[in-house]
C-alpha cells in the first residue's frame, strides 16, 4: 500500500557532500522516495523509479516556474517540455551530433589537449587545475562560437551560473556573481554575433542563429550549455584517471587494448556521475515508489544513486571496466537526455585519456598531496596531485 513521503530530516548537506553514496544506498534499501530535509526535496533513488519519471514527462515536466535555473540563466531548453522543448533542443543539435563532433570538434580538441599536455613539465601537476579545467574549458569556447573569451573567465561564469541555480539560500552576493556572469556572457555573444551572422560555423552559436532562435532564447540555451557543459567533461576526466591510477591491473589492461578507453569513460560516469542529481515537478497526484507525490511537489532524480543501485550493477561501488555491460543513467534518459554525451565521450574518453597516459610516462598520485573528491548534486576530484617521470 502507497504510504506519505519518509521523511530524513538527519541527513545533512555535509553527509552528502562528503560522500552521498553510503545515504543513497540506505534509501534505496528502505525509502526509494524520500523527503530529505536539508535538500528540501523529495529524492528518487531507484534506477527503474528514475526511468519511470523520465518516460513520463507529463505527470513530471521539467518546466517549473520556480526554478532557481530560470532566474540564474532564462528559460532555457532543459526547463521546458514537448515541442516548445523540442523546437529549441533542434536548433542547436546540428552542433554536437557524433558525425559533426568527429569531424569537426575532434581535431581540434585534439590540438587543445596536445598543447595542455606539452605544458606540463617537472613530472609533478594538479591535473584539475592544468589540465581538465582548461581542457574543457577551451573545448567549450569553441563549441559555443565564443572564441575571444578568456578560458579562466568562461570557469568563473560556468561557476557563479551553477552556483546561483542552486542558491536555495537565497544569498545576495551569489545571485550578484551569477548576475555579473550572465552579462559578460550576453556581452560576449552580442560581439560574436555580427561574425557568425556573416559566416556560419558548426558552433553553437552560429546553430542557433541560422536556426531562427529569438535572441532571448539564444542567450537562455548557451548560459545552459555554459553551465553543464564545463563541469561534467573536467570532473569526468579527474575521476578516470582517479580510477585507473587506484586500479593499476585495469590501467594495464586498457592500455594493451586501447579499445577499451570508451568503456573507462562509461564505467567512469557510472562510477562518480558528475551530474549526481536534477529536478523534475509532480503534475498531478502519483504513487511511485511506495509513495504518493502531490502535484507541485519538487522531485531530485539522483542519478548517482541509480548508476550504483545494485539491481542493476553488482558491487556498484567498485570502479570496474570488466563489469557486465549495462546501461547507466549518467547522462539522464528521456526528452532532455544529454546534448554533449557525444561531445564529452570524443573529449575525455578518446582524446584526454589516451593522450594523458601515453605522454606522461609513469603517471601515479602524488603520495604525498592525496586527491579529494566531494560534491553530490555535482561531483568529483577537487584536486588531483600527480607525479610522472618527466
Ligand atoms: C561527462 C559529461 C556530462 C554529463 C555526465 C552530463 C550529464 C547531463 C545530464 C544528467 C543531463 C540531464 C539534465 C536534466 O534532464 O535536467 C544533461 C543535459 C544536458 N547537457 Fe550534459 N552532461 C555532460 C556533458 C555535457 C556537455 C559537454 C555539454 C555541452 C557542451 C552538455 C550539455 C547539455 C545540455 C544542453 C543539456 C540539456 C538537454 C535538454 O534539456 O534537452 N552536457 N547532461
């Protein structure tokens, strides 16, 4: 029988952060729907709850009117259902579709991380800051047509937009910074425009132009693609290279078949999802997971705890490119599934990694800086000491 929400009003912003997957594991086991207290949201922790939302966008659109999202970056893409949804997702697919990412997007990244890589030097680096930040962060300029930018600005802006749509505590100086992005980021389009009008490009920009977007929406979908497209890409290479430096038989085996560097960078989502949690609202009144949602309840879809949940991936917490092949929900599922999964598998899993492991002889952690990871709305390393034998 359907029973009203569980409520877990002990579990603290600071669990989560530390590490969520211990508490997700416990709501899995005894409260797949729960109300956690300090997140205020109801949190769906089970895989087949999570694609059960995802394929019904009616009782649970991603349109909320009180999203913090609207307010950090305009009505943008992901927040909006059907063909209203559909119409803008269109006007910019052109850009990251697989044969256009090869083609167009891969040599170049690949020149962007041949450079990062000749930069480092003394065998010693944090590869957080020198080179999965840069990395994807002058992979992204490029993909979104605004190349004069500077790479450590785009970070900043990326940054302060995330920061200020999760700002539940409504704190003024974060929704300033947010504010200061989103102008720099409309002032940077507003020159580029001009360019790209005259000659049309693969970049998103130039998509959504000659697409036919309204200017506003323009502005709304490349904030959004600011926002997620420079964290997850960074902190998926971070996390592969965690994973493979603490597992040194899988980085034997993936480097005599390198065919095996698309199955690291899925195991590695899996594994840490950089995107561990998103919001879906409740249209009307629905039982799921034992429990009964109201209409306009807020739901947190965690895909982090569904990519361990263990009816569908044995021994989840472990790290492990050997695994039964399965499909995880990384990159969410659904009308609004990921726009660059195609972008960060070419980026990270056959360019980064490749490259990394095979110009950096000896590549091992630092013993004596260790690496930390932490987030759970989004996560992975923070920092990552390496040494090499330079
Ligand atoms: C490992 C890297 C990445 C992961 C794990 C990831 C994950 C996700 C997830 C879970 C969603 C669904 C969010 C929701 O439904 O609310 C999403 C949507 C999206 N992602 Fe990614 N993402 C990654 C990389 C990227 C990159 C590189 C870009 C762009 C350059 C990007 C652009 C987008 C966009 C535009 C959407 C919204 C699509 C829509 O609403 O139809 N993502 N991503």
């Amino acid at each position: 029988m359907a029973v009203s929400v569980p409520v877990y009003d002990e579990v603290t912003l600071e669990t989560l952060w530390a590490d969520p997957y211990p508490t997700y594991a416990r709501l899995r086991a005894e409260a797949p729907v729960a109300w956690v207290d300090a997140a205020n949201i109801h949190l769906v922790t089970r895989f087949d709850d999570i694609m059960r939302i995802e394929r019904d966008p009616e009782t649970f659109p991603a349109l909320d009117t009180r999203s913090l999202q609207v307010r950090a970056m305009g009505h943008t893409m992901m927040r909006r259902d059907g063909a209203d949804h559909l119409r803008q997702r269109r006007a910019v697919e052109a850009t990251f579709l697989p044969q256009v990412v090869a083609a167009h997007w891969g040599p170049l990244f690949e020149a962007i991380a041949d450079d990062l890589i000749g930069g480092l030097k003394g065998g010693r680096a944090d590869l957080f800051a020198e080179f999965a930040a840069p990395l994807a962060s002058r992979s992204l300029m490029a993909l979104l047509g605004l190349p004069q930018i500077d790479w450590r600005d785009l970070c900043l802006w990326s940054q302060a937009l995330m920061d200020a749509t999760g700002n539940y505590g409504d704190d003024s100086a974060t929704w300033a910074r947010g504010k200061a992005a989103f102008d720099a980021i409309d002032a940077a389009i507003a020159e580029r425009v001009p360019v790209v009008q005259a000659r049309p490009d693969p970049s998103a920009l130039s998509s959504m132009l000659h697409g036919g977007l309204p200017m506003e929406e323009i502005r709304a979908n490349t904030k959004v693609i600011v926002g997620g497209g420079l964290n997850e890409p960074r902190d998926a290479t971070c996390s592969a290279v965690l994973g493979l430096l603490t597992h040194p038989g899988q980085l034997a085996q993936v480097q005599a078949d390198p065919t095996l560097w698309k199955t690291v960078f899925e195991e590695t989502v899996r594994w840490i999802a950089p995107i561990g949690l998103y919001p879906r609202r409740v249209a009307r009144q629905v039982e799921i997971g034992g429990a009964v949602l109201e209409a306009g309840d807020a739901v947190g879809l965690s895909v982090a705890s569904a990519c361990h949940d263990e009816s569908r991936f044995e021994g989840p917490e472990r790290f492990d490119i050997n695994r039964a092949k399965g499909k995880h929900l990384a990159f969410g599922a659904g009308p609004h599934f990921c726009l660059g999964a195609w972008m960060a598998r070419r980026l990270v899993g056959e360019i980064a990694l490749p490259r990394l492991f095979a110009r950096l002889p000896g590549l091992r952690l630092d013993p004596d800086a260790p690496p930390e990871v932490g987030g759970w709305v989004f996560r992975g390393p923070v920092r990552l000491p390496v040494l090499w034998d330079a």
